[in-house]
C-alpha cells in the first residue's frame, strides 16, 4: 500500500452515478482506466452508488474493491463516511458532488475532493439543441457544417444561459479537481467561461498497450457502427444513417452490409431492422473489439456530443478505419491525421464511406495512421503518471488551493448550506 506523507495509506471513495459498465459505454471504461491507475499506486478503492445495478456492470469485487450502496437524502450516508474517512473522494458526473459534495465536505474536510466529468454534459446538450434548432428551420439538413465547426459563439450563448451549465460549471468550482477528459473541453472552459487552469486536468481514454497482429483490408467485411441505445447522440446516429447516409451508400454498394450493435436496445432500434436493405440491428456485442476488429468501416455520424468517442478508440485499437463528424473527431486527433475520413453531411459522410470500403491503399494508410495517434495521444504510463502527480501536488498544496479558489469557496458556502437544508428536509419528510 502506496504511503502518504502522513504515513497512512491512501484510500479513495469513488460516488458512481452509475455503477461502471465498460463493456457498455466510454464512460465505463474510463472510469474503470482510473481505478487501474489509482490500483497501481497500491491504493485502497471502496466504489459506492445509489444506482439499481446494472446489467452488464464490472465486477468490481474481484479487482478487490469494496462495493457499497448508499442512499440519496439520506443520514446513512454520513455515518458510513465518518466510519470509511477516505484520503480521496470521486465524484462521478457533478450531480454526485451535488448530492453529496456537501456532506463530505463536512465529514472529511480534509479529504481531496475531484469530479470525473466523463465529458462536459452541458456541452452536449447545448449541441442537441443547437442541432434540433437547426432541424426545425431546415428539414432537409444536409449540410452540418455551421452545426459542427461554426458554432463557437452559439454553444457558448447556449450553454451560458443553460441551467445545466451553470450547475456543472458551479461543481467544476467547488472541487479541487475536475478530469477533462479532452483539450477541447479544457479549452472551452478556460477560454469561454474563465475556468483557472488550476482546477482542471485532463485525462482521457487509456490503453495499456499498443495492438498488434491487425487484420489487413483482404481479411474484413461489412459496415459497422456501436454504441449504447441510452447515450442519445448514438440513438440520433442510427436514425441519421438509416434516413440519410445508408441509402446513399447502398446506391454505390448495392450488397453492402451495416452491421449495428448496441446495449440497452430498444423496440424502436430493433424495427429499423432491414436485412433486405443491409440495415442490420444486430444487439449487444459480449466482445465489441471482436466485432470491431472483423469490420472494414467503422461509421459514426455524430450530430451532436462531447468527450472522447469510445467507439472510435475502440476501432483505432482494431486497427479500423471510420467516417465521424467533426463532433465525433474533436479533441481525439489533434494535428495528426484522422484515421478515416471526418465528413460535415450525409453525400460527404457516405462518399468517403464507399471510398474506404472500396480502395485497399487509403484503406490502409488510415489503419496505419490509427496506430500512430495511438501512440502518441492514449498511452495509458504517460496519463496515469500525470494524474497521479496532479493529485499528490493537490494533496500535499490543500490549503493553499482551496485558498487561491475563493468562488469555489463561495459557492460551496451557498450551495452546500442549501443543498443540506433540502436534504434533511426530505430526509424527514420520507420518515413521516
């Protein structure tokens, strides 16, 4: 066990939204990336949530962390953290540092507070509304191309007058730390809406190594898109391809098969089904890199999302070329090359689908380009090295962080006060 400078070892509480899912969604996996991290340290990891335990959920016991479910508006929860007094707490998504930031704050003052945002969730929705503002005015809605890349003001006016927004934002202040899980989203935070510097850092997907042995062009077949039927910009995407992109793309590859896979699907994904127009909706996937890895073109057509897209790691690790949007690339590539092709509409998105479908030697440029950004963007040593010395230097400066942070101070005042008041209040209302 990795010793602190107090010479106790260091124990982190980790408060899921969900319980994590990394067979199911980016989010899952990169929390369970951070809990390898903080495991290499020797660290002590109890993971507590109020969720109802999902279906595809890790088995986090066997990794020998605790598990502990806990309850919302509830004074249970201050007796199990008095007891626990972790070093550490995560808070996974800022609504769990909404919920119970106040309570830990007065129970284990001293313990180094942090969010992992898991991307910025009012970014994405400000997008959505961006993108069906946009819909409304056109129906035709071909060209994305003020949705994706002008929109810089419009996601700002968006977001800044959003409840969401100052919510998260507000979270992001109160805590010590917040993991950004792109430069993209760091940005935006410090450039648009002053965030310091100080309480971001980014941390995004991670792998533990590179692949090898990748199947070549000659060994893979068909289309495939994946991703959790919850996550509403992966939904958005299935209606896009099925109305507007594989239309286009079976006019030019009339026996062309898309393949899409998906957790949580539902009676509305599954209708899509078409096996006669190739629109195949084919369920959840028990390995998604075995799927992935098979395919020859991986399709995403994101209208509108944040963070890093799991989905495209997950194919650049399977050495698959993919067509995304902007939305889909942005913060994953920086100026290296995207391993595929980015498209702004559905003529561009399905040209350059048939394109890399059909042409063996841009097909395997791109595959080779993947394991480029790999190497030089998700290396699992480098990021977890970094985080693990933001934390120390956060734990060791505490005061003076907290110090130099007077609006997060001020907000803590404000919110956790009220926040407690409502807590209590329906805590005994539940008991009448």
């Amino acid at each position: 066990m990795r010793q602190t400078a107090t010479g106790t070892s260091t124990h982190v509480l980790i408060i899921g939204y969900v319980w994590p899912e990394p067979r199911s969604s980016a989010a899952g996996g990169h929390m369970m990336q951070i809990i390898q991290c903080f495991q290499e340290q020797g660290w002590q990891i109890t993971f507590s949530s109020p969720a109802a335990l999902g279906e595809h959920k890790a088995d986090l016991a066997s990794l020998g962390i605790a598990e502990v479910n806990i309850e919302l508006n509830n004074s249970s929860f201050d007796h199990f953290i008095s007891e626990l007094q972790p070093n550490i707490v995560l808070f996974d998504r800022f609504m769990m540092e909404e919920q119970f930031g106040w309570r830990v704050e007065k129970f284990c003052p001293n313990a180094l507070r942090i969010i992992e945002t898991a991307d910025l969730q009012s970014l994405r929705d400000a997008r959505h509304g961006i993108l069906k503002a946009h819909l409304k005015t056109d129906h035709q809605a071909d060209d994305l191309k003020d949705v994706f890349i002008n929109q810089v003001s419009a996601i700002y006016e968006n977001m800044a007058t959003s409840d969401i927004a100052q919510r998260e934002i507000a979270a992001i202040y109160r805590s010590d730390i917040s993991l950004i899980i792109s430069d993209a989203e760091t940005d935006l935070l410090v450039e648009r809406f002053h965030v310091p510097r100080t309480l971001l850092h980014e941390c995004p997907l991670m792998l533990d190594r590179l692949p090898d042995n990748l199947r070549p062009f000659d060994e893979r077949a068909h289309f495939l898109s994946i991703g959790n039927f919850r996550h509403a910009p992966n939904w958005d995407a299935v209606l896009w391809m099925k109305t507007a992109i594989w239309p286009l793309i079976r006019q030019q590859l009339p026996s062309a098969q898309l393949h899409i896979y998906g957790a949580y699907t539902p009676p509305k994904a599954t209708a899509l089904h078409n096996a006669a127009q190739g629109f195949h909706v084919m369920n959840w996937a028990e390995d998604a890199l075995e799927v992935m890895a098979g395919a020859r073109v991986c399709l995403a057509p994101l209208r509108f999302g944040a963070g890093i897209k799991g989905k495209l790691l997950d194919a650049m690790i399977c050495g698959t070329p993919s067509v995304t949007t902007p939305i889909g690339a942005e913060g994953m590539h920086g100026e290296l090359p995207w391993p595929g092709n980015v498209a702004t509409n559905a003529s561009e998105f399905a040209a350059a689908a048939v394109e890399l479908y059909r042409n063996q030697t841009r097909w395997t440029e791109a595959q080779a380009n993947s394991q480029a950004l790999l190497a030089a963007r998700y290396q699992h040593k480098a990021h977890c090295a970094s985080l693990i010395a933001r934390i120390e230097e956060c734990r060791q400066n505490l005061q003076q962080h907290r110090t130099a942070n007077f609006t997060g101070a001020m907000l803590r005042h404000h919110h956790h006060k009220s926040t407690q008041y409502m807590a209590q209040w329906i805590e005994a209302k539940n008991r009448v």
